[in-house]
C-alpha cells in the first residue's frame, strides 16, 4: 500500500469507503490466517483469542473492537425530506446511491467467502 494510486480505483471521493473495504478484507484473512494455524498447531483460534481478550480487560476490548466496527455510514440529518415530495430524478440519485453502497459491500463479503472457500479446498 505504498503506493497511494492503490487505494482507490476510481480517485474521487469514493477513495475512503474503498480503503474501508479493502482493511476489512484483509482482517478477515488474517483472522482466517490465524484460524488455520490453530488447526495445525493446536494453538488458539480468533474466537479464543478474543474471548481472553474480552474476560481479561472488557472495557478495553470494546474500546478497541468498536474501531473495527462500520463506521462508513453517515447518520448524520442533514434535513429532512417527504418522500412524496422527491422529484423522480433525487429518487433515482438517492436509490442509485444506496445501491451502489450495498454492492459495494456486498462485493467484498462475496470475494471474502470465495477465497475462503478456495483455501479450503
């Protein structure tokens, strides 16, 4: 990730959401990384070493955990706005753009299970 041209394919605004999705997918295959070893060597799994974590310093583990929790979604009100009262095209704009974020997600849980599931096999 040296490169910065990496971090986003498209260079607009879009460039955090997609550095968002791409640390996610690599937790989870370190998390399947750690996993795996746990098989090997009868070592702890991620769920055992999070439990520890958890028992040892509960106020802490949540400190942190909440860091990798989503924070890519702005719930902020900005205004309000009646729906009926939407034009079709700011309709079409805001469906557009609530697609375009689930796909987004969507792609990055899919490519997660598929390379998952060609490490199994």
């Amino acid at each position: 990730m040296a490169n910065n041209e990496n971090l986003s394919k498209t260079g607009n605004k879009g460039k955090g959401a997609e550095l968002v999705v791409r640390i996610r997918k690599h937790i989870w295959s370190a998390f399947d990384i750690v996993d795996k070893d746990a098989e090997l060597t009868g070592e702890l799994g991620i769920n055992a070493i999070l439990a520890r974590e958890f028992k040892a310093n509960p106020l802490k583990f949540i400190d942190i955990a909440a860091k990798f929790t989503p924070k890519d979604i702005n719930a902020e009100i900005i205004r309000t706005i009646d729906v009926n009262k939407l034009s079709d095209s700011e309709l079409a704009e805001i469906v557009l753009k609530t697609q375009a974020y689930i796909n987004q997600q969507d792609t990055a849980l899919i490519e997660h299970k598929e390379q998952k599931e060609a490490s199994t096999h």
